[in-house]
C-alpha cells in the first residue's frame, strides 16, 4: 500500500473541503436539517457539479468520475467534519453499488447517470434490522433481518407481470427524501421463502407513506417507510445473488462509514484544542495543564489509529478490515465526542453550542451502525481468530487481515 495520495485525491479533498467551508458552517448545517428535506438541496447540487460528489465512484461509462471506494471515503471524511447533512451516504456509498453489483443492464443504464447526476437519490430500505445485520457487518447476513413467518417486514406477492409490496420498514435513512427505494421484501411464501430487493419509485406509485422520524441526530435524517399494495420490480434477473451481493457492498459501505467517523472526531478534537488554548482557568489557558496535555493526546492518537484503519478499509476492500475500522472508528468518535464536552465544560452540552451536535452524531452512528462488539466479533469470525471447528461449531470462512 502507498500511503501518499495522488494529486487527484488530494484535490478531491481539498476542493471538497473549500465547499462546504463557504456553505456548510454550523449555521446553514442548522438551517439545513429544518428543512422539508432534511438537508440542503441547492449545496447538493453545487456538490453534484463541483467536485460531481454524487458521481464520484460511478463508472465513466455511467457518467460518474470513475474513482474508486478510497475517493469516496476521502469525500466522506470532509463531510464527516462538518455533520454534513445530504443524501451522500445512502445514494453514493450504498444504492450505487448495489445497483452497479446487483442491476440488470437497463437498470444500471436508467438510474447510475441520474444517480451519477445529483438529480436522483436513493436509499436502501431493510425491514426489521440494521444496516450492517443486511450488509453481514454484524452477523452472517441470514435472511431474518428482512422479516420472517407469515407477518412483519415486507412481503412480496407475484400481480400479473409485475409485483406488489407490502409492509413497512423504519429507520431508513434520507427515506421521506429518496427518490429511489431499495426495498428488501420476503418472497415465495411460508415454506419457501427467500430475500429479494426491489425497485421502488415513490414519485410515481401507489400506496408509499414516508413519515420522517424524530432522530438524535438531525444531520442524519430517518424516515418509516409504509408501503401498501406497492408497485415494484426486482432489481437484477430472477435468482440473482441478493445476500452475496450485500455481503460485497457492506465492505465498501463499512470504509465510507468509517471514514466519515474519523472527520466527525477529527474535526471535534480539533475545536476542542483550540477552546483548550484560550478558555482560561486560575489564569491560565486549561490546555496548559498537564493533565489537559495527556487527555488530548490520547484522543490524538486514537484519530490517527482509526484514520489509519479506515484508509487502509477504503484501499483493500477487505470485509474484515473494514468491519474492525468501522467499530474503530464508531469507538474513537463517540470518546473523543464525550471528551468534548467534558472539556468545554457546562457550554458544551447547551443546545446554542456544537459540542453536543457532534456527540449526537457520535452516539447516534454508534446505534444505528453498531454495535461495536458485534463488528468486532464479525470481523474476528472473517479472520479465523476464533476456532470453529471444534465439536460445538462447524467450519467458518476465514480472512487473512494484516493491519
């Protein structure tokens, strides 16, 4: 692995990061989130054009840039920093890909360029789970995260040539906005069932309900999806690799996360250091004692660790390794988000400062993409730390990590 980044990327970054210091302060973060839809749509396009954010990874031939998963986790880091609140995360890092991996050629040809574009966004909707129980972060990605029995989730049913839906699916991020649905719904009945996903339009079919929802973090907006008799068409051919092909994005998905944690701390630590230097106490700057000293940089090196881990998640594309720079970097945030506070004092935990938004954000990714111990023991289970060919296990499958 080079650890230096190409000029490309580093333009990437730092035009990204001009951007959002001219429109994405606090103030318009604040702004945004009040919103109808819950981020700021004229700065999404502004990104859509320059740097072509929404594009970044999609394929030339789709009118994407053509960059890679690392590209992205280097977008995601600058908007990361400044709680930025768009359709980034769930259109660019999770319905691409799936789209791209799982698509027929009509699909990826009708929606990568309007994705591709800034002028679609998507979503990825799982009944009855988390984000990374569907991507096989947490667990082996069995089919009972999507609902199971006769009742709950999202049901399937064959209608003429086409298929219908319905159930109901809740914390679905950016879902009262997306203008695209991913939905995963159980099929073929009791006996026989299985998980596919769909394609959903909610401009144009019937019976979508899309409630926002109350969320501790409002820089990342969730929605309760109810779907009543739906129109939807698979996405890919009949039989294709659903589980599978959500076991490969999760990796990617997992890297983009990580790195959009390590900006959150990053950028909190920062702030902090700098109210550090000037908040005194018995006359003199807290930064200068030592016990101050050590608190900061223990969390400076916990960010360097996690920035490290994640960069090298982004580069491999390995799914362990960015299983263990996920829950790094959900730990390392929701630390150095706590620390934050403790050393801004009573100002940091009043709603006027925003101290508390990055420890909302903090705690919030750690619920919504945790938990941590479960990415960990995922992770270890990929790596073969754990022998499981013992009596009580039966043979797992096994990574070789080096970090």
């Amino acid at each position: 692995m080079d650890a230096a980044f190409s000029d490309e990327q580093e333009e990437i970054r730092r035009t990204l990061r001009e951007v959002l210091a001219k429109h994405a302060g606090m103030d318009e973060v604040r702004a945004a989130v009040l919103t109808p839809a819950g981020h700021d749509t004229d700065l999404w396009r502004r990104l859509a054009e320059r740097p072509g954010l929404p594009g970044l990874a999609v394929e030339r031939r789709y009118g994407g840039a053509g960059c890679g998963l690392l590209e992205l986790a280097l977008a995601c880091e600058e908007a990361g920093r400044v709680l930025l609140p768009s359709p980034l995360l769930a259109t660019s890092a999770v319905t691409v890909p799936l789209i791209a991996a799982l698509g027929t050629r009509e699909q990826r040809e009708n929606l990568l360029p309007r994705l591709a574009s800034g002028g679609l966004t998507g979503t990825l909707a799982v009944p009855r789970g988390t984000l990374p129980d569907a991507l096989g972060l947490t667990g082996p990605g069995a089919d009972d995260w999507a609902g199971g029995g006769r009742a709950g989730g999202v049901q399937a049913r064959r209608s003429g040539d086409g298929w219908r839906l319905y159930g109901e699916a809740r914390q679905v991020l950016d879902g009262h906005s997306a203008g695209l649905l991913l939905v995963a719904a159980r099929t073929g009945g009791y006996a026989a069932t299985r998980t596919l996903l769909f394609v959903v339009r909610p401009g144009t079919a019937s019976g979508v309900t899309r409630t926002r929802l109350t969320s501790l973090d409002e820089t990342r907006p969730q929605a309760r999806v109810e779907l009543r008799d739906t129109e939807a068409e698979p996405l890919g051919p009949p039989g294709s690799g659903v589980r599978a092909g959500l076991a490969a994005v999760g990796a990617g998905v997992a890297a983009v996360l990580a790195a959009e944690a390590v900006g959150t701390a990053d950028r909190a630590l920062e702030r902090t250091v700098g109210y550090a230097r000037v908040r005194e106490q018995f006359g003199r700057p807290i930064g200068s004692f030592q016990a101050v000293k050590h608190r900061l940089a223990d969390l400076y090196v916990a960010v360097q660790a996690a920035r490290s881990a994640a960069y090298y998640a982004a580069w491999s594309g390995r799914p362990a390794a960015a299983g263990l720079a996920l829950a790094q970097a959900l730990e390392t945030a929701r630390k150095v988000a706590g620390e934050a506070v403790q050393l801004h004092g009573g100002i940091g935990v009043t709603w006027e400062h925003e101290a508390q938004l990055y420890f909302k954000r903090a705690a919030s990714d750690e619920l919504l993409f945790g938990p941590v111990d479960r990415l960990r023991a995922r992770a270890a289970g990929r790596a073969g730390l754990f022998d499981t060919t013992g009596p009580f296990g039966a043979p797992g499958e096994r990574e070789t990590v080096v970090l």
